[in-house]
C-alpha cells in the first residue's frame, strides 16, 4: 500500500478453445489472476456491458491508483449486439447483476459462461427447475459478496459455472471464500 499501480490490462480471451492460441484464450490464466492481492479483474459478459466496465476500470486506475486486468470474451462480444449508452455510461466494478431470479438454486458465473446459464435454463424450465442466474462481472478481490451472500442463504444450492479446468482456478476460488465463510448456508455441496 506505499505506492499505487494504476493501469488497465486488456485480454482478450474466454474463446472456449482450451488454452489453444495464445494469452487468455480458454480462460487458462483467470485463476492466477484471481489470487494477486489487490488486483481487480472484470469479465463482461455480453457487448453491452463491455464499453461501461471498461470506462470505469479506467477511471478506477486513474483516480484511485488500482490495477485493473480487463478480460474480454471475444467470442461472446463478436456475436452479441450492444447499444450505445453515451460517453459517461459506467457499470461499477464489483457490482454483480442478478440476470434471473429461480426458486431452486443459484449459479455463479462470469464472462462468456453467462449465456450458456442462460440458454441452459430454458432447458431446466422444461423440467420445472428454476434457477438464480448471478452475473459476477468482478472477481477476486471485488467479488460482490453482499449480492451472493442473500441468495445462498435463501436457495441454499449453489452452481459455479467456469470454463477453466484447473484447480486454483476463478471458481474454486469461489467456491472456497463460499465454504470457508458461507458453509453453514448450504443445504448441499457446492
């Protein structure tokens, strides 16, 4: 804390190809990235959201001296369609967004895992099951707790969804600050 690092750091990447192509790409890296101290990273998880978390990842830097790791997934951002919300249009970090609200448990998710939760609970809902779909947006050290924290504790069930296969990965740092602190919550392992 005697000095500050403010510069934003964009990958691209979350391609699905497993780690094939370079930097970022398979979403190989999320973990180690989720493990510095100190160091934010955002996953949008569709076009619209990109521009807003951006501006305010560079304003973040900018004022207040914090690093940044801006993880774009490509993939979802070519094939989905935003609009533009003005110049000043920002999304705080470490505000997750509750996508759907279900009855049956709840998912954590990120980047471009989003839609995939979303196109599989169609599915689901032909089966009568219903889920609470989280956004997160941020992880690591602004990971929203206080919008995590009421659902596990009214759904008892919780569903990390990642695309990393590793562990020290995004998730089972997840999953771990929701056993560590949150265990008593759950009805059933995460």
């Amino acid at each position: 804390g005697q000095f500050g690092a403010g510069l934003v750091i964009r990958i691209q990447g979350m391609n699905r190809l497993g780690g094939v192509g370079g930097i970022g790409h398979g979403n190989v890296i999320l973990g180690r990235l989720t493990a510095i101290p100190g160091i934010r990273v955002v996953t949008p998880a569709d076009a619209s959201e990109a521009g807003p978390l951006l501006r305010e990842s560079i304003r973040l830097a900018q004022e207040h001296d914090e690093p940044v790791i801006f993880l774009e997934p490509i993939m979802e951002l070519n094939t989905s369609f935003g609009y533009y919300q003005g110049k000043d249009a920002r999304i705080p970090l470490g505000e997750a967004q509750v996508r759907q609200e279900g009855r049956d448990f709840v998912v954590l998710t990120y980047g471009n895992n989003v839609p995939l939760v979303e196109k599989a609970q169609e599915e689901w809902g032909k089966m009568g099951i219903s889920a609470t779909i989280i956004n997160l947006r941020t992880l690591g050290v602004a990971t929203d707790w206080a919008t995590i924290v009421p659902w596990i504790e009214k759904l008892g069930k919780v569903m990390i969804l990642e695309t990393e296969r590793k562990t020290g990965s995004a998730g089972a740092d997840l999953s771990a600050g929701i056993a560590e602190h949150f265990f008593r919550l759950l009805d059933a392992p995460i």
